[in-house]
C-alpha cells in the first residue's frame, strides 16, 4: 500500500492533517505508518485489527525554529534523518546535513561520535536502523539513533549507533559495534532502544546481571516520567550490548524508551520531557561526586615524576604504580599512584583516609599547591599469573588472556611495584580471570602462580602516560621524524634484535649522563659493542644512550640499609629477587628515567642505534674507495662504469658484516646416520620404511 503516495496530492494542497483506517497486518502497519511523513504535514494511521493508532510528523525548516518544536526536538528529527533514509533500510552517503561535525564511520554503517567532556559515557543505538536477526528482518527501533546523537552533542559523551551493519548488536555473539565499544574502554555504557507505548511506563531500564551506573537509575527515577525496571526486557542475555559491557567490568543499562516518546511522534513537549530527564541522569553519573574531592596531604617521596599515595581501595589491592589523573580546577596531571601500605611510604601516608591523597613535590608545584583535588582511576583487571603453553608461547612482549576478561591492545602490566607494556592477545585456552606469561617476563616482574602474591594487573592506561610533549622548534622535529624513519630503514636492511632487560639505579657518577650499563654477556647478542650507542624503548617513547659494560654486575636481594638511605629513590624501588640473572638488569641513570616517563623499576627493550655504526664504518672506507677512484682516474682511459660497479661491491661486502643473520630454523636430520641406526631398512625420503 502506497500511502504516501496516495495522499500525496491531498497533503501538498494544505490540509491540516489525515487520518487513514489500515486493514493489514500488524507488521505491515508498523512499516506503513512510519512511512507516512510527509514534509510538514501529520498522517494519522488507525489499526484496525486492533485499533492502535499513530501520528507520523516531519518538522518543516519553519517549525525547527518556532515553537512548540524548539531546536532540541529540531535537532532530533534532523539527526534521525540519517537512519529514516529509504524507509530505515541502511541509509548511505551523502548524509543529511546538519550532523555535528566529529561525526565520523570508524566501520562501514557505524556511526561515532566522540565525546568531548565526557568520553567515558558511551552511548549505544544498536538498532537505529533496520536489522537482521537469525536470517529474519527486525525493524529499527525509531528514534534513538538520533537521540544517542542529540544526547551526545548535549552531554559530552560518546554516541555509537549502528546505521547500517550486518546483524545485531544486541543479538549476536560478534558485532563490529561491541568490537569498537570494546576500543572505546568505556567507564559507562547506556544502550538506547525503543518499546511501544505502554500505559504504566514511559521508560522501562534493563539491568541485566552485572554492575549498573547507579547514578544514572536514581536520577531517572525521581524525574517526572515513568519508570519501571525489567518489565519490558531485562537485558540478561548475555549477548545484549548491556551483557557485554558488564562481562566486562563496566557498569551498563538498557533504556527502552516508549514510542509515545520517539519520533515520529508529534507530542514535542514529552519528547523534550525525555530528552531533558536523560541530559540530567547523564550528566549526574558521570559528574563527580562532591562528595569525591580529596584533601592534598603532601608527601616527602624523592622522585623524578609527579607521583601520589592514595588509600588502598583506590587502587583495586594494588600496591602500585598506577597512572591515575590527578585534577584541581580546570589542571590535570598525570600522576604514578602508590597504596599507602606499598613498602617505602613514609608513615605520615600510611594513615591516609579515602578523602585523603598524598601528593609529592613535582605533583604539587605541577597544580600550583592546590588543596582540593580529585583522582580519575584507568580501569584495573586483576589477574593471576599461569605459565605459557609450550604450544603457544607468547612472544616477548606478549601476553594471553581470555576473551571474557578483555579485549587485544597494549595494557601496562603491573606487578608489585614493577611494570611493563605489554600486547594482550585473547586466547581460548585461557580460563577467564588469569594470564599467561613467558618465561621472561615472569622473571623480569618476579610473579610466581605459586605463590600468594602471584596475582598481577594489567592496566588500561590512558596515551597521555607516554605521549610526548612537543616543545621543540619544528625543524628539530622534521629532523627527529627523518631520523627515526632513516633507522627503521636501516633496521630493515641489517637487523637490531631487541633486548628486554629490568632496569635499576645506576652507578654512582653515571646519574647525570645519558648512559646504561650492560652486562657483558648482552652486548654480543644485541650487535653492539661497549662504547657504542643504543636505543632505549618504553611504551611509546625511545631514547638514545651510551652503553657501556657494568663493571660491578647488580647482586640480588635487598640493598644494605646504609645503601637505600644514600639513594633516597630506593625507597619506592622494589629489590631484585633472589636468583634473579644479572644479565637481564639494566642500569639507567635518572637523565634517561626521566625522558622515559618510566617509574623507578619497569621493563624496557634495549636494542643497538644503527646509524652511529653505519657512520663509523663508512667512514673507514673513505680511504680504500677514494684510492680506488684516484687510480683509476690516473688511467689513460678509465672505464668508469667498472670503477663504480668495484666501488659498490667493495661498500656492500665492507658494510655485509653489519647485518645480524637469522639462525637456520628446525633441526636438519642426517638420514645416513638415522639409516645406520636402524640396520638395513630402505630409508625414504619422509621416514623409514620396510
């Protein structure tokens, strides 16, 4: 039935409105009645099978900006534009204009839109547009792929809205939506979808079986709509959109919003009602509390970085470190954060209450002494430490982990004082709440799944604990970018295997310097030798530094008191355990610390700096291909092509030393002695054969 069409002449002449008795199915009125809207003009649909009725509404360009409309409700009804193209079928490109500028299509049908205060609040329209689900088509729950996106530019958060994926979010096991949600890292998840008109409720909240944002539900319950919980659908399958996030850790909610509150509805005064109601329970979930403020306690820590004690339930029964955010005013810092029972704490901090924070000189003089201060946490996923298995080991920088405990990226590994950055990567074999480690790295971090204290954290640390400040001229950075793409070049051609290695204080005399001290064993097997340059790598920050040979190789245990009083930095430095390898420790001086961004005890990679040592070899060659070129040029008739091509040769054989060879994989088997061990069997070329 072509509705529209069949009004179409009736409408344009100026009438007021249409009321239109609709005979077919359910299913057919609940597509046609949304198809009516017709630029400025109201169709009224009744149902006769069971007398539902519906009032389809376009906002005509005067209407947007005259009452009772108003721009909100405008704004909705223009964003919705997206999703009603060709009847909510996967509306494409050219969108409708009007939509905020940060909009972007991370995936293709996925529209985001990041926030700006409040990025940490997602907000999800999983079925904005029309669906398939188990191979039948859903229709889209109208509106709220508007309403995320309306709600987003009003509150700061975060809108994701499925406009034109394959399947459903809020059904299906894999969706490109819960993987980019997964990016996201959210602290908060609010996942809108649309329900009839229900006589007992205007918006009924879907809890699911994990943690919600509490805020969120006792705002919306003392507002003027109705609202109810788990009447309509209570999220508790576990692979809704809400399911997901809380497997996760992250508080979520499902909000089925009434259709008597979504357009195309024309009762703007409940839809300004709703969008008011929401704007208010978002911003008082993800405002913080007052009640949140802490009182700056300063702290005597020696210690290169702005660093904070903070009470124990903060930091999830870590010791530390944590990257955490420390805010006063309109100034944030990105602070390392240690309990106040961690080993070396000063005793005035060992007392802190949970109102209180312990804030070191760097941190103070970075918010100008500021009293009041308030602390953001990255999310904390505590997990036990389990061995590697011998037919999947991880590589060196890798760790495995459950698909239900977290999603693959780069986490910072926190273990008893000590970190490291590391990849995870979601492995089946995994049980859920545990980790697997090579060899390495438990050695290097000191975990043992044995002991009591094998439990270690990885930590979803925010870019800015490694993202580096850019106050050089921008010729000193056009230089530094050429460098490192020149190395990369170079590191192609001859090879710079990395080298992971637990850093610790360095000798006496070498703090000032750009210097690390290696052990001798390490220098052959990274391509250097002393005297030459290396590159330090943290996270995403490198640094170049002399390496010299440790002339005093560090001893395992606990330093002699006498010891940790001269290096006051000690105090927060875990000891190297007993039987620890001197070959994998590092000393780095403070100079080369600081430039890292590092905390006092962490994991870094050490791998040789390949230009200096190109430099150095083309410079012994200067001599014999300059002799060449002269004498050649003394010839009466010098055959130049030849002298270049001998020059060429003699640079590639001078410079073929430089390149570190990969070892032959596999083992080679010698068939002539396998055919002697067995006696006078025929030897094929795949085994032994009779």
């Amino acid at each position: 039935m072509g509705v529209t069409e069949k009004f179409q002449d009736t409408l344009h002449a100026g009438h007021g409105g249409v009321d239109v008795d609709f005979w077919g199915s359910s299913r057919e009125f609940a597509t046609h009645c949304f198809e009516g809207c017709v630029h400025g003009t109201r169709i009224g649909f009744r149902h006769q099978g069971c007398r539902s009725r519906v009032g389809a509404q376009l906002v005509s360009d005067e209407q947007r900006t005259s009452p009772p409309y108003g721009d909100v409700v405008a704004r909705w009804q223009g964003f919705e534009q997206v999703f009603s193209q060709n009847g909510y079928e996967r509306g494409a490109r050219p969108w409708p204009q009007g939509l905020p500028r940060g909009v972007a299509e991370p995936t293709p049908g996925l529209l985001e839109l990041r926030g700006s205060s409040r990025p940490e609040v997602v907000l999800t329209a999983s079925h904005a547009a029309n669906h398939v689900r188990d191979g039948e088509l859903k229709l889209a729950d109208r509106g709220t792929g508007g309403l995320a996106i309306l709600l987003a530019e009003l509150t700061g958060c975060t809108a994701l809205v499925a406009a034109g994926t394959a399947g459903d979010a809020n059904y299906d096991d894999a969706h490109p939506l819960k993987d980019r949600l997964a990016g996201l890292r959210p602290a908060v998840v609010i996942d809108l979808h649309g329900m009839r008109s229900r006589s007992e409720s205007d918006v009924d909240l879907g809890t699911g079986s994990g943690d919600v944002p509490a805020g969120l539900l006792d705002t919306l319950g003392r507002s003027d709509l109705r609202v109810t919980t788990n009447a309509v659908f209570g999220a508790m399958r576990s692979t809704t959109v809400t399911a997901y996030a809380q497997a996760r850790g992250v508080p979520a909610v499902q909000v089925e919003v009434g259709a008597h509150l979504r357009p195309p509805s024309d009762a703007s005064d409940d839809l300004r009602r709703l969008v008011t109601a929401l704007v208010t329970a978002i911003e008082s979930t993800a405002s913080p509390d007052p009640s949140s403020a802490l009182t700056a306690v300063p702290v005597a820590i020696a210690s290169g970085l702005p660093l904070a004690v903070v009470h124990p339930d903060a930091l999830a029964g870590l010791r530390g470190p944590v990257p955490v955010t420390v805010t006063a005013d309109d100034r944030s810092v990105v602070a390392w954060a240690w309990s106040a029972t961690a080993v070396g704490v000063p005793e005035e901090a060992r007392g802190l209450s949970p109102g209180q924070i312990g804030v070191g000189r760097r941190l103070r003089e970075k918010l100008d002494d500021a009293s009041v201060l308030s602390l953001v946490v990255p999310r904390i996923v505590p997990l036990r430490t389990r061995a590697a298995l011998a037919r999947d080991l991880p590589a060196a920088d890798e760790v495995h982990v459950s698909p239900g405990d977290l999603v693959a990226g780069i986490y910072l590994l926190v273990h008893d004082g000590v970190t490291a950055w590391v990849r995870a990567v979601p492995r089946a074999h995994v049980p859920t709440g545990q980790i697997r480690l090579g060899y390495q790295l438990r050695l290097l971090i000191a975990s043992d799944s044995t002991a009591d204290d094998g439990q270690v954290a990885l930590v979803a640390a925010t870019p800015a604990v490694t993202r580096r400040e850019h106050r050089d001229s921008w010729l000193r950075r056009l230089g530094g970018a050429t460098d490192t793409l020149a190395e990369r070049l170079w590191r192609a051609l001859f090879r710079a295997p990395e080298f992971a290695a637990r850093i610790m204080q360095a000798h006496a005399g070498d703090d000032g310097a750009a210097v690390v001290s290696l052990h001798p064993a390490v220098f052959d097997r990274i391509g250097v030798e002393p005297g030459q340059q290396v590159l330090v790598r943290w996270g995403g920050r490198e640094v170049a530094a002399l390496a010299v040979a440790d002339h005093d190789p560090p001893e395992t245990g606990a330093p002699p008191d006498s010891i940790k009083r001269v290096q006051r930095v000690n105090r927060l430095w875990p000891h190297l355990p007993e039987g620890m390898s001197p070959h994998v420790v590092v000393r780095m001086s403070a100079q080369l610390r600081g430039d890292l961004g590092a905390p006092v005890a962490t994991v870094v990679t050490v791998r040789r700096r390949l230009r200096p040592v190109l430099v150095r070899n083309l410079n012994s060659l200067v001599v014999p291909l300059a002799s060449l070129v002269l004498a050649g040029a003394a010839l009466p008739d010098p055959h130049w092509p030849t002298l270049g091509l001998g020059t060429a040769l003699m640079s590639v054989f001078a410079l073929a030393r430089l390149r570190i060879p990969r070892p032959r994989r596999g083992a080679r088997v010698d068939n002539g002695w396998v055919g002697e061990l067995a006696g006078p069997e025929e030897i094929s070329g795949t085994g032994l054969r009779r």
